[in-house]
C-alpha cells in the first residue's frame, strides 16, 4: 500500500504535471464518469456525477495516505489503497487499463483513477474533517514536538510497530517506514510504546522524519504495487531484507509476523526489550 512519501510525490506530481502535461490546479470539471460505482464511497456515484460537475480545482495536497483536492465548493479525497494510482493526460478515453473514475476539464484534459485491485476509493464532501477527522499528527508537522510525541507514546501501552501503524495515533506511516525508522532508531517493534525515555522517543521520532524525508526526495518506494517511479526501495535497510546483513553490524536481518504484518528487524541493534 502507498504510504505518505508515494501519496505525497503522486500530490505533487498533479499541481507540477506528468508526462509533458500540466497540473490540476486552475482547471474547471466539465464531465465526470464513473466506471465502477463501489469506488464512490460517498455520495452516491450518480450524485457525485452530479455535484461534481463545474466545480473549479483550487488546491491539491495531502492528509495522512489520502490525496486532497480543494475544489470551489467541496474536497475530493481519494485514498489508493492497494493499488491505486492518478493519472492525467490528455484523452477521450480513460487512461490505463483500469481506470475505475475519470474527471474531464476543458480539451480533454483528463485525471484518471487507475486501480486494478479495486480498493481504492473516492470521497466528494464539504468538509475534508468528515473522513480526515479521526487522523492522528502528520509526522512531518512542525508542531509535533519530541515532548509532545514522547507524551503520545506513554500515553498508550501498546507494542511500537502496530502503535505506529494506527493512523488515528500519527497519520501516513506504513509497514515500510515503521521498520526503517524503527531500525535507524534502534528500538524493537514490540517494545511498549509507555516504557521510552524521553531520549528514546526524540530519537523514534527524528528517525521516522529522516526515513520519511529520505522516501520523499526517492519518489517513494516501488515494489508491490503499481507506483511508477520511486526508487527508495533500493535502499531499503532492513525492509524485505530477511537474511541479508545489517547495514550497521552485520548481523543477518530477521523477519517476523507483528499484528499480522511482516516486520523487519536487526536482532543486534535492536534488542527484545
């Protein structure tokens, strides 16, 4: 699934363009058509064809894993789930091979909803707030202090890497980054959440804000899915790395099983607690 430096490259690449075309923001809808109704999740597909149209895009971005386009009178979110992907280009037909919603502007300019799997869905609402409301803090905020995130952690006695996999604790991190930043920062994935210092907690967190940056200036990571472009995953430290040697000692990585997910970890550096 894309975690928050894929959905942030794919938001950056519909304001800057892709493909020789430009980006999203100043165009007008004209048509929206909608090939696979259940990827509407609300309103309904007939009324967002409806609601959808003439509306004028004035702003893409990101909360959590969901891209965020502001339009004049609502917010179309649109989370990729497995195995989603936008696409824009000029084209009377749907672009790629499972387009499941595209949106038309003007000279048909296009933005397709690419999703083989069938996952993915699309939000037409007033307020961003009705399906973002419950995400915990962007990683990445400013805001979010190494004293406040340190108060997050032993707030909660849980074990680190499902903690960090909630998107109601702290929005956008996945199965990826939770092992490298837990790596880079030399804590165990089933370590309790309650029992870090403050040291270990600022640690924890510039560590996720290094991976997340470093995915980023990457275009994310391409593996499992059909994201096009990324190449972090070539440098993946301990990530699908089972049995290959520790970057920093040397000591074969292990793979284990946490709340169902494949985890990634270095027995040495980062010790059962």
């Amino acid at each position: 699934m894309p975690e928050l430096p894929e959905v942030e490259t794919i938001a950056r690449s519909l304001i800057s363009g892709q493909n020789g075309t430009g980006g999203l923001v100043g165009h007008t809808i004209a048509r929206a058509r909608v090939g696979w109704k259940r990827t509407i999740a609300s309103p309904s597909a007939q009324s967002f064809l409806r609601r959808i149209k003439d509306q004028n895009v004035n702003g893409v971005g990101r909360r959590g894993k969901f891209i965020k386009i502001d339009l004049s009178k609502d917010t179309l979110l649109i989370h990729l789930r497995m195995s989603g992907d936008l696409l824009l280009g000029n084209s009377v037909k749907p672009l790629g091979s499972h387009s499941r919603v595209q949106l038309y502007f003007e000279d048909d300019f296009q933005l397709s909803f690419n999703d083989p799997r069938k996952f993915g869905r699309v939000w037409l609402v007033a307020d961003a707030a009705e399906v973002t409301g419950q995400l915990g803090p962007e990683p990445l905020d400013p805001a979010l202090t190494s004293k406040a995130f340190h108060n997050m952690l032993t707030s909660r006695n849980r074990q680190l890497k499902p903690l960090l996999l909630d998107q109601t604790f702290l929005a956008g991190l996945g199965n990826i980054y939770a092992d490298e930043a837990l790596w880079v920062a030399r804590l165990h994935p089933l370590a309790a959440s309650s029992s870090l210092d403050a040291r270990q907690s600022g640690k924890l967190l510039k560590s996720i804000r290094k991976v997340l940056e470093e995915g980023i200036a990457r275009n994310g990571a391409s593996i499992d899915w059909v994201y096009r472009g990324g190449d972090f995953q070539n440098h993946f430290k301990v990530y699908q790395q089972t049995g290959e040697s520790c970057p920093r000692c040397g000591t074969p990585i292990k793979r284990t099983l946490v709340g169902q997910r494949s985890t990634h970890f270095c027995p040495r550096c980062q010790p059962v607690p």
